[in-house]
C-alpha cells in the first residue's frame, strides 16, 4: 500500500467519524476507534473506546439533528502512524421537525480545529487519539440541548 492510499485511508476514517456522528450510529464508532483512544473536545475528556463512544452519544443526543463539515483533512503518514489536522464544523439543530423535513435553523454552530492520531491496527487504520480546539461558536449550546418546546 502506498502513503498515498494511507492518506485517503485516513481521511476516509475522519469523514466516516462525522457520519456516523450526524446520523447517530455510534456502535459503529467501534470501527474507527483504537482501543486505547483519547479524546479531549468541548466536550469534555475521555480515555478508552467504550467511555468515548458513550460521550459521543451523551453530547451528539438524537434528541437534536446534528451535522459535522469536515475540511481541510491534511494527513501526514509516518509508517504505521498518521497526524492528523482539520477544520470542523458543527451545527445543532432541534430534532423536532419529522424525518425527512427541515429542522429550523441551528440553535448552535462552532468551528473547531482538530488534531487526530491514527494508528494502522490488523483491522485497518484507527484514530487513537482526537484533540478539539475550539475557535469560535455561535448560538447557545445549552439551549440546543433542551427537548423541543422548552
């Protein structure tokens, strides 16, 4: 393989994050996660791929429609070992239209740079470690969270 395929391996492991995020998959963040991840985001840290995940659901609720954009993936391959920078994009909207309508307009946005670590496991390439730094939000974040019609 070379560190060409790597890169889009990698970056496909990035975007495939966000997707399973935004459509609220999160037993299938078992195929992205290494075991031994750790992550520190807004919010808040965690280590192992379990306690990871189950933030993942905690702060990413399907009570709420959310979607990620991802950009500007640039991915640096050291062997059986990747770095990992971009810019994300995070909306929350209220879940309460039906399926398949628009939500309204986000209650929140933020924009954050992440750092990642990946590493190459038999099963194929993992992120083992994730670091948000947030850059700017708008909106509130805790009034995106409360069930509709509060």
């Amino acid at each position: 393989m070379s560190v060409t395929d790597d890169r889009a391996d990698v970056a496909q492991l990035i975007y495939r994050l966000y997707a399973c995020m935004d459509e609220g998959r999160f037993g299938d963040l078992r195929s992205v996660f290494a075991d031994e991840i750790a992550v520190r985001t807004p919010g808040g840290p965690a280590e192992g791929r379990e306690a990871v995940i189950a933030q993942a659901a905690r702060n990413h609720s399907t009570a709420e429609r959310v979607q990620h954009f991802a950009h500007n993936v640039l991915v640096e391959v050291d062997g059986d070992r990747a770095h990992v920078r971009a810019d994300v994009v995070v909306t929350f909207s209220d879940a309460a239209a039906p399926e398949g309508r628009l939500a309204p307009e986000p209650r929140f946005t933020l924009g954050e740079r992440f750092r990642y670590e990946a590493i190459r496991s038999p099963e194929g390439w993992r992120l083992s470690r994730v670091d948000a730094t947030p850059v700017w939000a708008s909106g509130d974040r805790r009034r995106a969270a409360a069930p509709a019609g509060r």
